[in-house]
C-alpha cells in the first residue's frame, strides 16, 4: 500500500487529477481519493452505534485508558463513539483524504490521513484492541498477511483485535465483496482462521453479523432472517455433514487476541493506567492527541445493516 503523509486534508475537486485519467495516479488513489462522494455517502451515527454497541464495546476492556486504534476509521464514526463512552485514547486513521476531511469536519479530530503501515510502524506491544472494521477485504492476500502481521505486533499480550469483513459463505457474499471497487480478498470463517492462526493470533471467534434491532420494523426483519438463515445452514449441513457452525450473514464479525506468555496476565488484568500511564508511546500516538470532544452526532459511512 501507498504511504501518505499526515497532512491537513481538504475536499478533493471535481477538476482534481484523481478525477481524470492521469497517468500518475493509480486507480486505487483515484478511487480513495473521491471515495466519501463516488461510493460511501454520509452514513447515520446511529447505525454505528448499534454497531458499537453489539460489536465492540463488550469486547473493550474495563480500563477507559486503555490505547484503542481504529484503522480504517472512515469518516471517525467508531472513534467519536468510543470517546463517548469514555476510551479517551482512541485514535482513527484512514487512506481516502475525502472520509478524513468529513471526519475534521464533524469535530472527531482523533482521525489522522494514512495508510496502514505508517500508522502501525514502531508500534510494538503498544495497542489494547485494534478495530478494523470493513476493512481486511480491501487488501490482496500477501497484504493480509503482512497487515496482520504489523496488528500482532502492535497489540500487546492479551490485546484484542476486532475485525468485520465481507463473508464468503453468505448466499449474498457478492452484494458488499463486489459493491465496491477497492475490495480484493473476500473470507471465510475458515479462510480468516488460518490467516489469523499464522500471524500469531489465539482464541478466534468468528461470528455472524446479524440486522440491527431498533424497533419494531427491524425486528420483523430479523425474525425473517432467522428462519432464512436456518434453511441456508440447514442446505450447508446436508452438504458438508456438519449441521452446526455456519456463518451465513453477509458480513461476519471476527474477535481474535494475542498469546499471553505463561504466568503474564491479561491487560484487563493489570493495575489500571488512569491518566495514561508510563507506557511509552509511538509517534503515530503523539501526532493524534486530540481529544473529540464533538457533542453532536457525527455522520459516518456505516451501512444501517451490519
């Protein structure tokens, strides 16, 4: 992946390069260039808090100083959501300059423009969780790997990781793999194991990312999900032989941490850092210390079904 500075970002024109077929620009930056007004739109904070809700915060430890990443924030939904319940170390980053500059401009100023590798590097044993939601399908297989490989290293013992990626085995995987030019890697329960099994990851829960529930709409939604999704399993164990654990939502929710060595305890287990510790920090972690103090709703990117 392209590194790209930490700069201040603005609304990318119309009359930009990435606009036009100029020869120095990839199609992928022309793609996360206009991304926020080609492709994702302005989503709703309340879809990503249902999201943060049901998906990460029960997963968060009890330490609200605890250091929190969300790489592939998008336009800063998940971080303004975790500043709101109190995890004041929570940062964002994101490649597309335009989800970026919408984030800014909401007030969620934790949101820092880069890519992966140049948030990550020299972070060693440094994060609690990392959170990267949507956001393992945009990379090709030896990216994986390698990003992967950089989050284990980052997280420290015990730390957790939080991914949620299109789900291969879904009757509708196409519907959210091909909607979107930048995916390359589609999963399965199966297929993101291994991957996570190789670069050092234990206890790896792989879950179904099932429709909100927000009221009464939703609901009948959900019980007719139900009984769908029972027939699809039901076709899968006739197939395979094996009746029970399939995942067949659209997309899949992955919870997986890093080994602890023996006679070490868990983050969660540790003496609290309240008022953020000792621990040394990397740079990635200095150059985004705002605090998003936003009391309004930001927008964001989030589908209103996981």
């Amino acid at each position: 992946m392209q590194r790209t500075a930490d700069i201040a970002v603005q609304p990318v024109p119309t009359d930009h390069p990435s606009a036009r077929c100029d020869p120095l620009v990839t199609g992928r930056e022309r793609l996360y260039n206009r991304y926020t007004s080609t492709h994702s739109g302005y989503g709703s904070q309340a879809a990503a808090n249902l999201a943060f809700q049901r998906d990460v915060l029960p997963h968060l430890p009890a330490d609200q100083a605890a250091l929190v990443l969300d790489v592939g924030c998008g336009q800063g939904a998940m971080v303004s959501e975790l500043v709101r319940a109190g995890y004041r170390n929570a940062r964002g980053v994101d490649i597309s300059p335009e989800q970026v500059a919408a984030a800014h401009r909401a007030g969620v100023l934790n949101v820092q423009h880069g890519d992966l590798e140049t948030a990550l590097e020299g972070m060693d044993a440094e994060l609690d969780v990392l959170i990267a939601v949507d956001l393992l399908e945009h990379l090709d297989r030896d990216s994986v790997l390698n990003t992967l490989g950089l989050i284990s290293r980052a997280l420290r013992p015990g730390g957790t990781l939080l991914a949620r990626t299109p789900n291969g085995v879904s009757p509708f995987a196409g519907n959210f793999q091909f909607g979107d030019l930048t995916h390359e890697t589609c999963f399965t329960p199966r297929s993101i194991r291994q991957a996570l099994r190789v670069t050092g990851f234990v206890n790896i829960d792989v879950r179904p990312c099932e429709p909100f529930v927000h009221g009464a709409a939703s609901r009948a939604r959900w019980l007719l999900w139900r009984i769908l999704s029972i027939l699809y399993k039901a076709a899968l164990g006739v197939e395979t032989g094996s009746p029970r654990g399939h995942v067949v939502t659209q997309n899949m929710l992955v919870v997986a941490s890093t080994p602890v060595p023996v006679n070490r305890p868990r983050f969660d287990a540790e003496p609290s850092r309240q008022g953020g510790g000792s621990r040394s920090k990397s740079a990635f972690w200095t150059a985004t210390s705002h605090v998003d103090q936003a009391g309004e709703p930001t927008r964001s990117g989030y589908p209103e079904d996981c």
